[in-house]
C-alpha cells in the first residue's frame, strides 16, 4: 500500500479534494494536511513520516516543506502538481485536474462506477 499526503496551504480546498478523490483508489492510503498554522490539519512530523510520497500544490508548498521538515524527508519524493488556489472544494475542474496530474503516479486504474 502507497502512501500518499496531498498538501495545500489551509486543507480547506485543494487537498482535502484530492484525500477524497483517491481515498477508495486500490493500492493507496491518503492523508492530507496544510502549510499554514491555521490549516483545518496542520503539516507536522508524524505526517511528513507517514507518507512515502508528498505531493504539493504549488511551489511555495515543497519549499516551506522542506525546509521545516528537512530531517524528516529523508529520501522521501515531493511532487509538486502546479495546482493554483482558484478551486472549490470537489469543484469538476479540480478534480479533473487531480486525476490527470495524479496519472504518473496511480498504482493502478480504480474501478469502474
């Protein structure tokens, strides 16, 4: 089993959409928390952890990341999706847009509705 942590910078918008779009996918276990002090989750050790991949929402995420998180990441691969803060929680696009950036790194094809 994957594990994967989508982080965004409230886990208001972006990453809670994408913990819940691959929450059922076959092979991955999701998490997702926030850069920010004030996230719904907040991003802290025992997360950055847990994951084996990270995957980050924009630039500024992997950046502030790795640099409160440098002992932790060890070998572990950070992702970044380039997923600006424009959508709605489930928004269509958004998740749209998850599963196509998501394509490299999904264990398999989820099952059909």
């Amino acid at each position: 089993m994957r594990r994967y942590l989508f982080v965004c910078s409230q886990n208001k918008l972006r990453s809670p959409t994408a913990e819940q779009v691959f929450a059922d996918w076959p092979g991955l276990s999701v998490l997702s928390a926030g850069t920010n002090n004030d996230a719904v989750t907040t991003l802290d050790t025992e997360l950055v952890e847990w994951a084996d991949s990270i995957f980050v929402m924009e630039r500024t995420h992997r950046n502030k990341l790795q640099k409160k998180f440098r002992k932790q990441l060890g070998g572990k691969r950070i992702i970044c999706l380039d997923i600006p803060d424009e959508y709605n929680f489930m928004e269509d696009a958004l998740v749209d847009l998850l599963k196509d950036k998501m394509q490299p790194w999904l264990p398999m094809v989820p099952p059909e509705d």
